[in-house]
C-alpha cells in the first residue's frame, strides 16, 4: 500500500508569506461508537441532561452541554462513570466569532485511563456555577480563568485574581488585551508607587527595542570601556576611535591602609627539587 | 630584646599610618559592601554562583544578607514583575544610607525580552539603579567587575557628604 503524494515543494519558503494567523486544521471528528465505555458515560449524560453535541476527538469522548448543566452532568459522571479527577479547566475567548467564551473541563477516570471533555459556551457576561465541590482542583483553576479571561464564577468560595495583582483592571488573556498592556497596565507601577502625578517626572515606558536614546552612551556602556557619567562627548569618541580601555583596577596595587598585597613569587620555583 | 622590628624607613620613621576620615571610611564600606539576596528569575542563579566557593564574594567582603537593614547594595537579579514593583521599593526604602543598586542582566535593565503587560519595563522605573550589568545572563565574572567597580565608585566619594535627599527615581 502506498501513501497518497502530497506536493511538498515550496514548502520552506511558504512560511514568509503565508498568513501569521493561520487557522489549524481541524481534528477530525468521529461518531461516538453504540458499544463499549463511552457509549455507556454519554448514555450516563444523556439521562441527567441534554446533550447538544458529543463525538470521539483523537480517541476522546467530547461532550457539549449547556452551562447550567455543568453540575448536573459533572455529578454523574463521577457518581455513576468514575471520572474523579479534573486534569485542568479553563476558558477558550470567542469573543470576536461567537461572542463568549467556551469553558472546558478535562476529566480522567483513574480505573479505566479514559478522558473525557466536557465543554459549554457562556455569553461574555454569563456566569457559571462553580465545580469547586467537586473537584478540588476546581479551585485554582476557575481563579485563573476568572482573573485572566473574566469568566465570572457563582459560588466560588474566594473568588479573587490568582496571577494578576488584586487591583488589576482587565483581563490579559483576552485575544482583545493588548501584548504591551493598556494605558492602566503600562503606568501601573508609577501610579501605585509614586502616584499619578509623578508620571510627567518619571516619563513614559521605552517600548520600542530599537530606540537610540541620548543617555545612552552615559547610561551603558562597553565593559572595560566605562566613562563616567556624563562624560564629553570628545572623550566618548575618544575611546570608541582609539580603542582606550577601562584598565582593571585593583586597590592593593596603590597600597592599602592596613592590607598587604600579596606577592607569591619568592615561592615559585625555578625548577624542581 | 626586640620582638617587633621597627622599618625606620616607611612612614617617617614612625610606627604608625596617617590618611583622612575619606579614606578610612570609604575604606570600610567599599570593603564590606553587603548585598541584599535579591533573586528574581535566572539571573539569581549567576548571583548565586558569584557567591559560592568558585568566584567567593567573601574575598571582596559581599556577604549575602536576607534583611535591607543589613544590606548596602541591592543586586536586581531577574524580571521585576509589576506585581512585585511594589515590595521592590519597599524594600529599597527599608536599607540604611548609603545604599547603591547594581541592576542585573537585560531584564532588570530594559524589561529585556519580556516587552509585555506584566514587566516593569526596566526597574530604573522604581529605584535609582548606581550600575548597570549587560548580559542574559550577566557571567559571575560581570557581577564582579561590577562590585569592583562599585567599590572604586564608593572609594570616589566623600564619605561625609551630607545626605541629600534622593530624587524620586
């Protein structure tokens, strides 16, 4: 049997002109089977609550419910299928496709090693009930999908930023919240600090790497070719055309008050005894 | 008979050293020059080879101290986070004058790679920064040649100037 041909030329250079936001093939999806475990964990499911989508995605079942179901169907699969562990949860933003975001939870039954994933959509606003009492890594998890996408989360028993300080505005892991941060992220540590009247002192933040500033040959410079600050600009040019260097200084060289320099060469031998 | 010899042609004769107050005292504190642990990413991992037995910054009299009110130079070891800017110059203002810091490797310095929300783009931002160090990280040898460089800077002083306030950053 042969494997079909797929042209591969072009392929190295194809990457400096394609889309930077190329979209991924998707996975494939196939039909839940009628027989076997899985079969019995959506059979489970779709007893309790309905189910508006389910499939077998690279060997894993996937479940779509609605989010007020969360509960309900993540109860019974514990109760009834032995899915006691939440490997991780989180929310994926759809703000700009579909308006919300889709939250996910990985659950793995420890007898068996099988997976599932069950999935909901909530609105931007929507809050959904929280999976604390039953799974305790919960926790954490719906923290961080709370400070970072701003997910709002009933019933969390402390519901507060987990990575971001407690006095953050936004939330960073939207795919609307800009990489250098807004105007509040990039003045932060100047307004709590020093206060929103030191901003004209302390001056806005370098974003841009390839920025030659005036100070900077008085800020940085070469080691072994250090100036001091605020040196002439003679002097500068001085030591990048002639190559001065910086000589190593060692104070015991001058003579030290109360150090002795050390001096090892009466001990070195000439030859071997 | 004598036990000590007296060398009669050193020091006018006499058995003792003359210098000025500048002196002894920049003496003492370019010779003592205590840092505060501050490692906050990699380059604590360079700070702390500095420290070890290979490159011993006890022979230069930097003893790592975990408290700022023993400390005399903050060495930035790593990303300062914005979240952590905060405790930085808490920190800071808890040292004892004089007091210098010695900002390490590119992040310290510019923010480095992280050019994003949460870095504090260079933490000149928040504290007065006396030298800084090139590098990702910067060699132990670096974080030598700057102490060393910060001794000679120290030397340079007055001891007894009076204390000026420091400017807000």
């Amino acid at each position: 049997m042969m494997r079909p041909y797929t042209p591969k030329d072009n392929v190295q250079a194809k990457a400096y002109y394609t889309d930077r936001f190329w979209v991924a093939p998707k996975i494939p999806e196939e039909a839940v089977p009628e027989e076997g475990l899985y079969a019995e964990d959506l059979a489970a499911v779709k007893a309790k609550c309905k189910v508006l989508n389910a499939y077998i995605q690279r060997g894993q079942l996937v479940i779509y419910i609605n989010p007020e179901d969360n509960i309900t169907a993540l109860k019974t699969l514990i109760e009834e299928r032995w899915y006691e562990m939440l490997s991780e949860m989180s929310a994926v933003d759809f703000l700009a496709e579909r308006g919300g975001f889709e939250i996910f939870y990985q659950i793995l039954n420890l007898n068996t090693a099988r997976r599932i994933r069950v999935k909901c959509f909530v609105d931007e606003h929507q809050a959904i009930e929280s999976v604390n009492p039953l799974y305790r890594s919960a926790d954490w998890a719906e923290r961080e999908m709370w400070d970072l996408l701003g997910v709002k989360v009933n019933n969390h028993p402390y519901l507060k930023r987990l990575i971001m300080p407690d006095d953050w505005e936004g939330h960073p892991l939207r795919k609307t919240y800009p990489l250098e941060g807004d105007e509040f992220a990039q003045w932060y540590e100047v307004d709590k600090i020093f206060g929103k009247e030191a901003r004209d002192i302390i001056g806005p933040e370098n974003r841009d790497p390839a920025r030659v500033d005036r100070y900077d040959t008085e800020r940085f410079a070469r080691l072994g070719h250090e100036v001091p600050k605020g040196a002439p600009a003679e002097e500068l040019k001085k030591i990048e055309e002639e190559g001065v260097v910086t000589p190593v200084h060692y104070q015991e060289e001058e003579g030290v008050f109360l150090v002795e320099k050390f001096n090892k060469a009466p001990k070195v031998l000439d030859k071997r005894k | 008979m004598a036990q000590h010899q007296i060398n009669y042609t050193q020091s006018g004769g006499l058995p003792v050293a003359l210098t000025t107050v500048d002196k002894i005292l920049n003496w003492g504190r370019s010779n003592s020059v205590w840092a505060l642990t501050y490692g906050l990413a990699c380059c604590a991992i360079e700070m702390m080879a500095s420290g070890a037995s290979r490159y011993d910054f006890d022979r230069f009299g930097t003893i790592f101290r975990a408290s700022p009110r023993q400390a005399d130079v903050m060495i930035v070891a790593g990303t300062l986070t914005k979240k952590h800017a905060e405790f930085i110059r808490r920190l800071y203002d808890q040292m004892t004058e004089p007091k210098w810091v010695i900002s390490m490797g590119s992040c310290a310095n510019t923010g480095g790679m992280f050019n994003t929300y949460a870095t504090v783009q260079g933490c000149d931002r928040v504290i007065p920064v006396d030298l800084y160090l090139p590098g990702c990280a910067p060699r132990p040898e670096t974080l030598q040649y700057a102490v060393m460089l910060l001794q000679q800077k120290i030397r340079k002083e007055s001891a007894n100037k009076s204390q000026k306030p420091k400017r807000l950053v």
